[in-house]
C-alpha cells in the first residue's frame, strides 16, 4: 500500500503545514504522511485526513501489486 497524501496536497496547492493545521496533527506527522514514511495509520488519523482534504478513504491508499516471488532453491 502507498499513501496518497503528498499528492493530494500537490493537486489541491496546499502544503504540510496547512494540512497539519487542518487536520490537527502535529506538523512532523503530516510532514511524514505526504513523504509517504509511515508503516502504520490510525483509523482516527485517516477519518481526519478525509475531513481536511474532502476525499474519501480510498482517495489516500493505493494499492502496489505485491512483486512475484522468485522460484529457486527453498
């Protein structure tokens, strides 16, 4: 999964800080979230992304097709 927040914010000409202010998180977390450096999101943290970006769920992920898995000795 890839998040699309850096590219929600390009599209919409708002920066990190705006969207830190909008979403009321911390400055260093949106910073993080638009460079796409998280391992997890917290529900509560995506219903607050959607509510500052005025996007759905499925506007923040996509999704990156697993690479198959090379065949060799196990």
């Amino acid at each position: 999964m890839r998040l699309r927040v850096g590219k929600l914010l390009r599209e919409r000409g708002q920066t990190t800080y705006w969207l830190a202010k909008a979403a009321g998180i911390p400055a260093t977390t949106a910073y993080r979230l638009a460079r796409g450096n998280v391992k997890r999101v917290d529900v509560r943290l995506v219903d607050r992304l959607c509510a500052a970006l005025d996007c759905q769920v499925a506007d923040l992920f996509e999704r990156i097709p697993d690479r198959p898995h090379k065949r060799g000795k196990h």
